[in-house]
C-alpha cells in the first residue's frame, strides 16, 4: 500500500452498500475516509468495527462539499492524494490498484476513472449525459477525455488551491476537473469497472430537470471563464 495515498468515500443514503465499500477499499489504502453527507439512514451504524475515519455533516450539503470535506481531512492527516470514489457500490473498490499503478508512473497526474459506456445494462442517459459533458469539457479545456462524469478519481491534493469553487452538488466535480486543467494538471484516464443494478433497483439521488439546469448554468459560466482566464493560463503554463 502507498502510505502518501487516502481513499475518500462520500454517502449519501447508501447504508445498505457502504459496508461492503469501506471493507473492500481497505483492503486496498489503510486510512479510508467515509464523508456521511447528511444521511437519515444511519451509515454510520453500518461502519461499526471498521478502522474507517468517519466524518459527518448534520444535513445534505451536497457531493461538493462532501469532497470539500474529505479533501480538507485527507490534508491535515498529511496525505498528498486522495482516491474518490462513490458508496452506492457501483464502483470497484479493487481497481484502486490501477490508479495507484498509475500514479506511480505519472506522480503528478490526476488520475481519471473510465467507464465503459458501451458495456450492457448502463443507463441510457448517462452515455448521452457523459457524451454532453465531454463535449463542453473539451471546449473548456482543449483536452479530450472519454468519461468526465466519473467520480472515480485521484487527486493530487496540494493542486486543489483553497478548496473554493462555484458549486457544491454533482456539478461540483465537472468544475474540479476544469480547475485542474486549467492549472495544467496532467490528465491520464485509466480504465474502471462498474456496475448499475437493474432500472428498478437504482436508487439515485439526480434531479433530472434541476441538476441538468445547474450543470447548464456551470458550463455557461466555465465557457466564459475558459476565455478569461483558463486558456491564458494553459498557455502561460500556469501551475
């Protein structure tokens, strides 16, 4: 295991698969960070015994300031990366593997997961949605990656500046992403399992009309910001 690497695990309402999440990412890290975004369901009854570092906020703030929360942890504990990934079970704790093995060739990259999109049972609104997002992205940026709406990440934690940013929901991750682009964080995607449980058994927190009007209002804003400050600092080669 890396001993300068965390693992950070925001929840929402997953207090059936958080559990299983924690035990399998501690196999994988030995500090493991599980950010309870204000839940009602009790997640924190689930994690009895386990060597987890628990942190709680008394209402939903949003996956945003859930990370914000986990980051800012992570930091004062003296890691230098953090591995995001979701508590709903629909990521595989064992590919943490591959991120590491990455970052081992590239220490100061961020670390992308990618899904396939293709792959059977994915929801057919999260290929157009990720089709969407990359678009806009690739506008921001000049940089082309295949799954910008994965959660599955790894961070490089002294690059994340103040931790300040515009959004605090699951917007919050397209602008992460942006941000570090624009500070000319090398981007390297790595490929990752996942699993969608059949349509009746989702359980998703997305608020079609509201979050899409938000993700909307962001790329509009990022646009413009892009011309102002985020082209002229990839230029000048600004870290």
């Amino acid at each position: 295991m890396t001993e300068d690497i965390c693992i950070i695990i925001p929840v929402y309402e997953n207090a059936r698969t958080v559990r299983d999440v924690a035990e399998r990412a501690l196999k994988q890290c030995r500090t493991v960070f599980v950010v309870d975004d204000g839940s009602h369901d009790n997640p924190a009854g689930q994690l009895e015994g386990l060597p987890v570092t628990l942190l709680r906020h008394s209402r939903n703030k949003g996956k945003g300031k859930a990370l914000k929360t986990g980051f800012k942890a992570a930091r004062a504990a003296g890691f230098k990366k953090a591995i995001t990934l979701d508590g709903d079970g629909q990521h595989f704790p064992e590919d943490v593997a591959s991120f590491i093995e990455v970052a081992g060739e590239h220490p100061d990259a961020m670390i992308i997961g990618s899904r396939n999109l293709r792959m059977e049972n994915m929801p057919g609104g999260n290929t157009f949605a990720n089709k969407f997002s990359n678009f806009w992205f690739r506008l921001q940026t000049g940089v082309s990656l295949p799954d910008t709406q994965s959660g599955f990440r790894l961070y490089q934690l002294d690059r994340l500046g103040s931790l300040w940013y515009l959004t605090s929901r699951y917007e919050a991750e397209l602008e992460m992403l942006v941000a570090q682009c624009w500070k000319n964080v090398e981007m390297i995607p790595v490929g990752i399992r996942v699993w969608y449980p059949p349509a009746g058994e989702r359980v998703t927190h997305f608020r079609p009309f509201l979050d899409f009007l938000r993700i909307s209002i962001l790329n509009t804003v990022l646009c413009i910001l892009a011309v102002l400050y985020g082209y002229p600092s990839r230029l000048l080669g600004r870290r």
